[in-house]
C-alpha cells in the first residue's frame, strides 16, 4: 500500500505505533489532521496513514462516485453482504499491520489502530477477529459490520460519533458499546452533538483525551485481582 503519510519520532525510535485507515472516497492524506494533532501529543510514535489499493468506484446506485480509494466495494452492499466484503480485507490488512509492527519495532501494546468511517469498520472487525493485535482502537463514525459474539481482552475500543451523522447514524455507536458492555468489554463513546459524518476536531480532542487518561480495563483487572468491571459510558 501507498503510505502518503509515515510520520517518525524526530530522534530515536517509535515508542508508539499509530495507523490510520481512510474512510471511502477518501485516501491516507486526508486524515492529515488527525495524524498531526496525534503526532503532537505523542513526538515518539510514528504515525502511519496508507491508501487503500483499490480506486472508489466511478458511479454507486447510478450516481457519480467522489473518486479516491476504497478499502471495500459499497456497490450492491447490504447488511447480509456486508460482512463478508470486510472479512475478505482482513487477512491481507492484519499482515500489513504486523509488517508495520516488525519494520518499526513496536509490539501490538503499544499499536493504536484507528479509522474513519469503512476504515473504522475494519479496525473495529480487525481488533474483534485478531484479539491483541493493536492495543487500542479509534473508531470514528463507523460501526460493526456485524457484532462480535466475543468482545477482546488485550484491546480498548474507542468510539467516536457525530450526533448528526446521517451515513453511519450515532446510535450504531451506542449499540456497540452496550453489546460489548454485555460481553464485560473495555470499551468508551463520544458523541458530538450536532457533528455529521466527519473527523471533528471535537471528536480528536476526545480521542487525544481517551488516549492520554483511559486506563485499560485489562490493567485495572490485574491490579484488582481480575474483578470484572464494565465499559465507561459516556454519551
């Protein structure tokens, strides 16, 4: 994949390991202002943003299509076929993650796997198939293609929604986080009121906060003698 954006510590190497994944239509450089508040606050992580390696469609349901990449074809998508389009993207983007990891010397701990939209989506599904692959997850206006029967031990969902997101409506969000609740998931929502389908600076300082404050469910487990213990709800 094309990385328009591998963003590295000025000196030493990455302590961190963020990747981003673009939302359809969309290519690596136009989470550019994610990455760079993300890179501000944390100097020691590189930074990666990659295109998908497909082209956007040029016409969806007989209208002209925004051009850019697309992780998954939305041509003829519905809820029955979904799932099977995301799972067909895993196995070749779980090896990109673990080449990033192995390239740059960074374990899955300390790896921040984030997304907008259908890259959120296969964050989501990645982080859900391949539990401890990444550390923490970003997910930013999307939702589960199909819910987990499982919620992951070793990984923090984060979810990030407008509340007037009309592609991907909040309330997939608020769905997610009380399955995974149910399943005694580490999991924590923002919804910006008023927001529509979009990376909203009010939304990156949430996550810039969630990633600086949230202590893992996992490490409060191990500190309280495994007491299981809820999500944060947070709407």
């Amino acid at each position: 994949m094309e990385l328009p954006i591998e963003w590295l510590p000025a000196e030493g190497a990455p302590q961190q390991l963020i990747l981003l994944l673009h939302g359809w239509g969309g290519d690596g450089s136009s989470l550019a202002p994610l990455a760079q508040a993300l890179r501000q606050q944390f100097p020691q992580a590189a930074v990666l943003a990659p295109d998908a390696r497909d082209q956007a469609e040029a016409q969806v349901a007989g209208r002209p299509g925004p051009g850019g990449r697309q992780w998954y074809s939305v041509d003829g998508l519905t809820e029955a076929n979904w799932p099977q389009r995301v799972a067909s993207v895993l196995p070749a983007l779980q090896r990109w993650v673990q080449a990033q990891q192995q390239r740059l010397g960074v374990g899955p701990a300390a790896t921040c796997l984030g997304g907008f939209s259908q890259g959120a989506i296969l964050s989501l599904a990645l982080a859900g198939q391949h539990d401890g692959l990444c550390g923490r997850v970003l997910a930013f206006g999307g939702r589960y293609a199909e819910l987990p029967l499982a919620a992951p031990r070793q990984t923090t969902i984060h979810l990030f929604h407008g509340g007037a997101d009309r592609v991907i409506p909040a309330q997939a969000s608020r769905d997610a986080l009380e399955h995974l609740a149910a399943l005694q998931g580490d999991a924590t929502l923002d919804i910006a009121e008023g927001v529509g389908h979009e990376v909203h600076p009010a939304l990156v300082t949430c996550a810039l906060q969630r990633l600086q404050t949230h202590i893992p469910l996992r490490t409060w487990q191990a500190a309280l003698g495994a007491v299981p213990r809820g999500p944060q709800i947070d709407h």
